[in-house]
C-alpha cells in the first residue's frame, strides 16, 4: 500500500489544480479516481463528487472531504521579451519566489522561472528583506505578440517541480497540501476492498479552499447533507525552528512520521472526535492529538454551520514547509491516516 500511495501521489501532484482553476486537472484526477467508485460526477461550484453505495436505500451517507485546490499565480501583465506580471492565488510564501520553476496554464502551456535579481545587484537592506511580489516577473523566453495571444491576463500558473523521494519514506512536491489527503482517501477506499459497506461513502474533492471562505465545501455540504462528515487536510508538522511550547502556534504543530492527526477544538463534533479516537487505539493506528480550540483553519469550520448542521470531524497529515513547492510528508502518515477512515467507514458508525 506504501508504494500505491507514492505512486498515487506523484500522479496527483502532476496534475494542475490551481485554486479557481481545478478544471485544468480534470481528464487525469477523473481517470485516476473514477474506478474506485460506483458514480462520480461534477457540481455547478466546479466540485469533483465520488460515490460508493451500500446498496440500502436511503442510507446514512458519510462525507470524505478533501480539498483539490493548491496555491498558484495568475498572469497580470504580458510584457516585452517574454515576460509577465504575475499576483499571488493563495497564501504564497514569497520568500521561496525568486528562481521558481513554473507552468502558465495558457491555450497551450508553457513553461518559465520567475526571476531572481542577482545579490550582487542588490544593496545590503535589499538582500535580507523578502521580494516584493511586485517586482518579480516570470521569464518565458516567448516573444509578447505570442504569450497576448496564448497566455494573457487571467492566466492561471503553477509550480513545475517533480515529486522526489527522501529518506525514511518522506516525499517532497508541490501541491501536497491538500493531495496528500486525496491519497489517504484513495487508499482508505482501495482498503475496503469489495466489503459490504454499512453506509454509502461521498468523497468530495472540494474547491477554492485556499482562497478562503470555504466556497466548495459550503456548498458541497449544502447539496449532500451526509449524516457526519471527515474533513481531512494538512497540518503543521514541527521543525527546529518552530515556536516554543509556550507560545500560541506550538499547540499547532505535530510530528512529522508519528502518524494522522486528530483535532481536537470546538469546532469539532464531541461523539465523532472521540469515535475515531476510540478505533485509532482499538486498531493500533499511529495517531496523534493536535489542540485546536476554537476554529480549526479547515473546511470543518464551515462545514459545521451548514443548514441545521453538520457533524464534522478533522484528520490531518503532518507537512513540513507549507505553501511552498517543496512541501513534505511521510508516507506513513498517509497510510496511518487512511487506515483510520477505512476502519470508520467500515464500522458504518454515523449518526443517524
């Protein structure tokens, strides 16, 4: 299963889903996703929707939401000698920027790097300060008539960098906030392996989560109102740098390699939180606790106010470097977390 899981992964993180531009990817994640499932379909919010029934009519209905969207660029400005202008889609991490290889998603792609201004160039107050987003531009080497007529403004751009194995089962790519979560969820399903399900099973793979308010699980849980639903999604993992435990961020960090995480905020629904704490132990599932007491960063805290309510629950991965394109995670952690969902799923254990 480890090595289903990196190979799933890396076609994922190969597949474009800048935030608001989820279509580009579509032919490939319905290819890969689609024979897992009993029907698929898309909504009018650009959600992509995987079903597995059970079978019963009107059973209760689990919710698997996994947001599809990563952290791009769009293109601003076209300029001369091959140049554009570019804004940020999502939080991006400016200082990793300069010298980024990247794909602009025009008629037909192509491929560029941001620019870099050599240190040399630069005065001493300049060079310990971030770029200015501004002043960066991204370098195609086509000439302007051609990139007006095959990528102009409104362009999306993603980073262009290939998924890498580390030592100790750690995988580095762009994009693997959310599609490190997709993998647990791919996985979890294959895990079922043709059992009688007790419930039938929506894997939601939600959009514009990174552009904040939560667009597509707002509106997916709108359409579907499952009986619970698991949100799953990244979270931070600790690094040397990180805050100390005194301070208010430390609470928000895991480690990386020690398994899927579990929130525990007021968010999250009482019953459900402590039902996948219950059979992560039962079924010596690596996991860890991770406090979030008031709102949790994920869709769970839209999810829970949709219509009269949904139960939600929070499972995350461990991920160092966020909002980067050389974010990393350890396939273990995948694993563990898809082992927890497959084993919920399979007690059928919803509120009804």
């Amino acid at each position: 299963m480890i090595g289903y899981i990196k190979e799933l992964l890396a076609k994922l993180c190969a597949t474009p889903t800048v935030s608001g531009y989820e279509g580009l990817g579509a032919d490939g994640l319905i290819a890969l996703l689609a024979p897992e499932f009993d029907e698929h379909r898309r909504t009018a919010a650009g959600n992509y929707l995987f079903f597995k029934r059970c079978g019963r009519k009107s059973a209760p209905l689990i919710l698997v939401d996994t947001h599809i969207d990563e952290i791009g660029m769009m293109v601003t400005k076209v300029c001369e000698d091959g140049f554009l202008k570019f804004a940020p889609i999502g939080g991006i991490d400016t200082r990793i920027l300069s010298g980024a290889d990247v794909t602009v998603y025009g008629k037909e792609r192509v491929r560029g790097v941001i620019t870099a201004r050599a240190p040399h160039l630069m005065s001493r107050e300049e060079a310990v300060m971030n770029p200015d987003i501004d002043k960066l531009y991204i370098d195609t080497g086509k000439d302007r008539e051609w990139l007006e007529e095959n990528a102009g403004i409104g362009t999306a751009v993603g980073f262009e960098y290939p998924t890498t194995e580390l030592l100790n089962g750690r995988i580095a790519s762009h994009g693997l906030d959310n599609k490190a979560c997709i993998a647990a969820a791919l996985a979890a399903v294959k895990m079922l392996d043709g059992e009688k399900l007790a419930c039938d099973i929506a894997l939601m793979l939600s959009v514009r989560e990174e552009l904040g308010g939560a667009m597509g699980a707002l509106t997916g849980g709108f359409e579907l109102m499952p009986n619970v639903a698991l949100v799953l999604d990244v979270n931070f993992a600790f690094m040397p740098e990180n805050p100390g435990a005194d301070t208010a961020m430390y609470r928000k960090t895991v480690e990386l390699g020690e398994g899927t995480a579990i929130s525990l905020s007021a968010v999250t629904d009482r019953k459900l939180t402590r039902e996948l704490l219950r059979i992560a132990d039962e079924e010596g599932i690596s996991h860890q606790t991770i406090v979030e007491a008031g709102a949790t960063g994920t869709n769970a805290d839209r999810l829970a106010l949709v219509k009269e309510g949904i139960p939600v629950a929070v499972v995350s991965v461990p991920l160092h470097n966020m909002h980067t394109y050389s974010e990393v995670v350890s396939a273990d952690d995948i694993y563990e977390t898809a082992r927890l969902i497959c084993a919920y799923v399979k007690r059928g254990a919803v509120h009804e």
